[in-house]
C-alpha cells in the first residue's frame, strides 16, 4: 500500500485550516457590518450629562432661570425680597438685596432650620423682629413662603407666592379669611397653619406675646389654604 509523503500531509492541513479561516471570516462578527449602524448607549443619551434641568418645553433652562429658583427654605429667605422681613443691619446702597445682612442675622440669631420640612426659626434682639418662616411646594410648582415677624408687642406676617423668580403679596387671593389682624403660626411639620386673633399693641398688661385665643386651622390644599371644618 502507497503512503503519503510527510511533506505531502503537512501541505494537505495547511490548506485545510486556511480555507476553515476563510469561512469564519466570511460571517458577521461582533465587530462587523451588522452592528455598525447600531444606536449610541441609551444612558449615553439621557443622562443629560453637562445640561442643567429642563424646562416644561423639554428645552435645558438657562443658567439666570435656575438662579431665580430656591429650593430650600434658607434659599428663600435669600431671595425673600426685604419689604416682608425688614433687617435692621441692611444698608441697600452697600448690600444688594440685604445677601450680607440676611447671612449675618442668621448666623447671629438662627434657633431651628430643618431642611428636610421647610422650616426656619430665629430670634430677636432690640430692633430686629423674630422670624418664623415655612414653604408649601405649590402643585404646579414654585412654592408659597409664609413668613411672620414678631417685634415689641407687634406682628407682620405674610404670604407670598413665589414664582420664576416673582414674589407676590398673595394672602389675599390664597388664604380663606386672611387678615392683618390675625396671628399666623406656621407648622414645623405638617402643613397645617394655627391661626390666632392679636392682641392690640396697647394692651395691658402687657402680654408676652402678641398672640390672643386660638380662631381656626388652615388647611394647605390644592395651593391654597381653607379653613380646616
């Protein structure tokens, strides 16, 4: 019987295994035609990385428009214009928008902030009026600021809607029976409001405080508050 030469035999796998790689290269592979059009990664697209939050339109707000949006109960009170919480330290012409007074005043005069429910509390000295101040997160967006001062033997508080960057007077036009001769406690937790009748600066004796007998509660509903039945 004829047998095949070794030189023969190694030429006869060589070939083999050439046209085996041949066929395998002929196919799609991982790195091929097949996956060439495919998508970028998804989390690539949406993860919005270096775009600040969008607006209602889908269109990345501008950096002034974040600006004009407070999140925290301390970025309120930042951007809380004067005219609702007078500080005594405040010299306008000096400070623009009382941003040093506000931040010295708290330092000095802060008792409670709790961040997590919208509450802040500070105290007094002199001429300068106390504060209690909390923010209800309104449906649309935005929030109402409910801010009270107390001072010798008198009282101001306010409601005030804020919005892009617009603060409106809205007691009013948000809360049932409003009047400036009430005293307006605000919740720490909750978003129920103590509403008090007060007492005349004249009284006598003199009280404490400026806050005479339990009226009603105010219920914070549907961006407003009614009177709790």
């Amino acid at each position: 019987m004829r047998t095949t030469s070794p030189i023969l035999t190694l030429l006869i796998v060589a070939l083999a295994a050439a046209a085996a790689c041949t066929g395998r290269a002929s196919g799609p592979t991982a790195s091929g035609p097949f996956n060439s059009s495919a998508s970028p990664d998804a989390s690539d697209r949406s993860s919005g990385a270096g775009v600040g939050p969008a607006a209602d339109d889908g269109v990345p707000a501008s950096s002034a428009e974040q600006a004009n949006q407070p999140k925290t109960v301390r970025d309120h009170f930042m951007a809380l214009p004067v005219k609702y919480f007078p500080l005594e330290g405040c010299e306008p012409a000096r400070d623009k928008g009382c941003q040093r007074a506000k931040a010295e005043y708290l330092k000095t005069f802060l008792e409670i902030e709790d961040t997590a429910n919208g509450y802040l509390k500070a105290g007094c000295d002199g001429g300068q009026s106390c504060l209690e101040m909390a923010i209800f997160k309104k449906p649309g967006g935005g929030y109402l600021v409910g801010v009270r001062g107390d001072f010798e033997m008198g009282s101001e508080a306010y409601f005030v809607d804020h919005d892009n960057g617009k603060w409106t007077d809205a007691g009013r036009s948000l809360v049932e029976g409003f009047s400036k001769q009430n005293y307006y406690v605000f919740p720490r937790k909750g978003t129920t409001v103590e509403v008090f009748e007060k007492l005349p600066e004249d009284t006598e004796p003199v009280p404490d405080s400026p806050k005479g007998k339990k009226l009603y509660d105010l219920e914070w509903k549907s961006g407003r508050f009614t009177k709790k039945k």
